[in-house]
C-alpha cells in the first residue's frame, strides 16, 4: 500500500480495538488470547507438518519480494502479523522438524525445549554477572553436571555453553593458546618476531569450524596442519606423531589436537586414545569436538565407542542442539582447565564491578568468553533433562541408531545400492550403483566394458540427479558428500518424530526415484 500523505493522517479511520496501544506493550489481556492461539498453531504445525514439503519450495527472494519494503508507521494488529506467518513465513521454510528430513544432521527440537526457549524470551535475563541472573549462572551448572554426569566425564570437567560448536571450539583453541603462556592475550600474534609459528592439528575430516577459529584467533589457516585419515576417516594417529615431530624439528610450536568423535561426512571417529598419548608426550592441548555424537554418549553401549579416553582431554563440545531434542541454539564446552578459559576471558570493567564475596562459589558468565551478555539457555536443558530423563533421552538416540543400520542394510543387501562408509551412530553415506543396461536389472557394467573413469563420471552424475529428484518431490530431504572422489549420498537420522516408517518410505522413494532417473 503506498505510504499516505501527512494530511491524511490528520483523519484516520477508527483504530482496530485490537490495534496496539499508543505506548507501552501489548496489554496481558490480548497477550494471552494471542499467546493461546499461538500455541494452537504450533500444536497443528507439528501434527500436520507431513503435509508440507520437507525442503522448502520457494525461489530466492521470493518471500522478500512478497513483504513490503518499509517497516509500517502504525503499529499492526497481531492477528494480522500471525496471519502473515502462516501465509508467506511458514512456507519458505525449510522444516527440520518434518520427520523425513533426513539431510546434513538431522536435528529437531521437542515440547519441553520450546517451552524453556519461551519463558526464556519471556524472563529476557543477560547472563553476564551472577547477579544479574543468579537463576541462569546457577542453571547452567546443576545442568551441565547433570548432562556430565550422564555422559561419564570426569568432575573435573567444568562446562560452559555457547550459541554453536563453531564458538565452542574457539574458545576451546583460545585457552589451549592462552596455556601456553605467551602473553598473547596482551601483546597479540602480530609484529612479535619472537614467536614461531603456532600449530593446530586436525584430520583432513575435521569441521571446518577449526579453520575459522584459527582464523578468527589470528593464528592464520596455516597454522593448522591437517592430518591424514584411514580408509574408515579416522585420523592417523601416527602420522600426527610424525607431523608433530617434524614440526618440532623445523622450529614450530605445536600446542593444540582437535580430534573429531563423529565426523560431520560419515560421523567417523577418531582414535582419541592414540591421540591422547601424542598429545601427553608433546604436552598439547587436547580438545575433542564431538558437536553430533557426543550425545550419543549417554547410551551405554554406546559410549565405549564414542566417549573412550575422552576423559582424557582439556576440552570437549558437544551441542545438545543436534541430538539431544533442543531447540538451537545450544553448545556446551567441557574444560579441565576452567581457570585457563577465565584467564583467557575475564576483563571486568569499573561499572560491572561486584563485592567479592558475591561470586564465591558462583560464576560471572561473561568471564569465560567473548560475549558479555549470555542468554538463559540452560532452562530449555534443564527441562529437556527432566521431562524425557536419562532413560528417556537415551532410547530416542539408540532408536535412531537402529533406524540407520536398518537403512544401511537395505542398501547392502540391494546389488544397485552401495554402503560409501561404516555406519557407527545414525547417519548413513551410500549411492546408487545400477548397471549400465537399466532393462537388463542383472547385467554388470565392467562386463559390459564400460572403463573406470566412465563409470566413476555416470554414477556421480546420476546420484546427484537422483538426490535432486528425490528433494524436489517434497517428500524427504538427504543431503551429500564427497568420498573418495565419490559423489555420496547422505541419509541421516536423528530427528525425535522419525520412525520406522519414515525411514522405510525413504527407501522406497529413493528406489523409485532410481527406477525413473535412469
Ligand atoms: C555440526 C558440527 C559442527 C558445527 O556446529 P555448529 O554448532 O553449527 O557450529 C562442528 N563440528 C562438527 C563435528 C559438527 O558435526
């Protein structure tokens, strides 16, 4: 609608009676009308959601070209805004929560998660000293000694939470720097002629998270060495000996390892306890990122495999935002060495000075990283805890689990399917293999003399067709990657409302999508 003219304004139409008021905020009257319908919506959101598409169907700029270009000058009746959510927001979405959404990590929030993120937008505290939301400081500890606790860790391991794995993880990389006791938090990296360059290692697997936090850190892409993996996409843990060494030889200061438990390909897991052992003999900083499985660590058969020596770290993430049912964001950092994180951090300005004795035994949030103010996240934790329990928590994962090798033994036992890697948690990395003659369902490619690089170049070709024919129907959403030089395609499970049944139909479709892409 073109903006008025000022003399029109001069006259009005009589205020909707649901309009906002002049000042101040909506009044508890409207709050709670609307407040109900919301939840109403939401409510028929998740029990209809199998009839939108998973992946949304919109073009670029097409929600941006549906919405007016100038914010309104009077204020809009809410009715109105919401009746815009569920006309133009809600499909431009891309729904995670759809149960057939099984691309990158398939993550999902729960009923428990969104109430706590509710009362948290509703509380508004700023986590930054513990007086300003005692709740919130004191939150985020019974919660992160619960969640330890359930994982097996040391009581040494002291933990924080932070929006993502990403910032985890630089935090993780910055006290690893700070131990090292180079004054680097007051005289920087640059113009120090008396540093040498400072080494990370990684996999050639790891996340590229660990890049940018050297490059956020100032510590440059070159300064983290990436490490081979085996043919399963562990790291090498001799041939980070070896790296280590030969840096040492050439004059470099290694001082940090980040060992990935479930890599974001093909959730691969690295050797920890090999690397723990370089890591003790060159006095590195082990920090373990496990931002998918290291939830899975709360399954007790399940964490030998995942959690093994990782007691044995300086620092652990984990995000409960992808397979612990919480709504994003929520990444915990688990630190041996808390008091390196504070030395790293901590920096209290006059006007947020407090007497001592008000902190003891207590923590100031914005003392253990970059933001000074924190969101109360631990409450939507700390509910999730409670409401589903360990037990609870733990069948979701394993149900998942074997939901996937349920998956990856559908494709083994199908001559025109592929499993690409090992399955260890929920995610599975496979392609179509098809013969060359699609009418003859037996006949074999090599036989047919069809040489390496032809077929390597026609399957790649007709997987991705095949993944991109799949997503557009709407009815799921599989993700790829790249393996061995093969394209792969990637069916990943962890979303709460995913059953049987999903996964089930997820392979029908795939096989006839196969059948009409050939
Ligand atoms: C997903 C993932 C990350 C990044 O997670 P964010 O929370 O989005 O930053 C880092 N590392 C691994 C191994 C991951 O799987």
């Amino acid at each position: 609608m073109p903006r008025m003219k000022n003399d029109d304004r001069d006259a009005p139409d009589a205020p909707r009676p649901d309009a906002p008021p002049p000042t101040g905020d909506m009044s508890a009257e409207e709050f709670r009308r609307h407040g109900h319908a919301l939840i109403d919506w939401i409510s028929d959101y998740f029990t209809n959601i199998e009839a939108r598409p998973v992946l949304a169907q919109v073009k670029p700029r097409e929600l941006i070209e549906s919405l007016p270009t100038a914010a309104p000058a009077a204020g809009e009746p809410m009715d109105d805004i919401l009746a815009d959510v569920d006309k133009l927001i809600a499909p431009a979405l891309t729904h995670w929560n759809h149960p057939s959404f099984f691309a990158y990590f398939a993550t999902s929030t729960s009923a428990p998660g969104i109430f706590g993120e509710l009362l948290s937008a509703a509380f508004d505290v700023k986590s930054l000293l513990w007086r300003t939301a005692p709740a919130a400081a004191e939150l985020e500890e019974v919660a992160l000694s619960w969640l330890r606790q359930m994982l097996g860790l040391p009581d040494e391991f002291a933990g924080v939470i932070y929006d993502t794995a990403s910032v985890s993880s630089l935090h993780a990389i910055a006290a690893a720097r700070e131990h090292l006791a180079l004054d680097i938090r007051e005289q920087g990296l640059s113009g120090r002629p008396d540093l040498p360059l400072l080494r990370v290692y990684a996999s050639e697997q790891a996340h590229s998270s660990i890049d940018k936090a050297v490059i956020a850190l100032g510590l440059g892409q070159r300064s983290l060495r990436k490490i081979p993996a085996d043919a399963d996409f562990r790291m090498d843990a001799d041939a980070l000996a070896r790296a280590v060494e030969e840096d040492k030889r050439d004059g470099l200061l290694p001082f940090c390892v980040v060992a990935t438990v479930g890599t974001t390909s093909t959730t691969s897991i690295d050797p920890v306890a090999a690397i723990a052992d370089v890591c003790e003999r060159r006095k590195l900083w082990l920090h373990v990122d496990a931002a998918y499985a290291g939830s899975a660590g709360i399954v007790p058969e399940l964490r030998p495999l995942v959690l093994d020596a990782c007691e044995r770290a300086d620092s652990l993430t984990l995000n409960p935002h992808k397979w612990l049912f919480t709504p994003f964001d929520l990444s915990v950092l688990y630190c041996r060495r808390i008091e390196v994180l504070h030395r790293a951090f901590s920096l209290v300005p006059e006007y947020l000075r407090t007497p001592a004795a008000e902190t003891e035994g207590v923590r100031n949030g914005a003392d253990y990283g970059v933001q000074l103010g924190r969101r109360f996240r631990s409450l939507k934790l700390w509910m999730i805890l409670r409401y589903f329990g360990h037990d609870g928590l733990a069948a979701r994962i394993r149900e998942h689990c074997r939901l996937a090798r349920l998956f990856a033994s559908w494709v083994e036992a199908d001559p025109r399917w592929e499993l690409l890697a090992p399955v260890p948690l929920s995610v599975v990395c496979f392609r179509a293999v098809p013969p060359l003659n699609a009418a003859g369902e037996t006949g074999d490619a090599r036989a047919a003399g069809e040489p390496d690089d032809a077929r390597a170049a026609r399957l790649d070709a007709l997987n991705e067709r095949l993944m991109h024919a799949a997503n557009s129907t709407g009815a799921l959403f599989i993700s790829h990657t790249r393996l061995h030089g093969k394209f792969t395609l990637r069916l990943a499970v962890g979303n709460i409302r995913t059953t049987e049944e999903h996964v089930r139909r997820a392979w029908q479709l795939l096989n006839d999508t196969l059948h009409t892409t050939l």
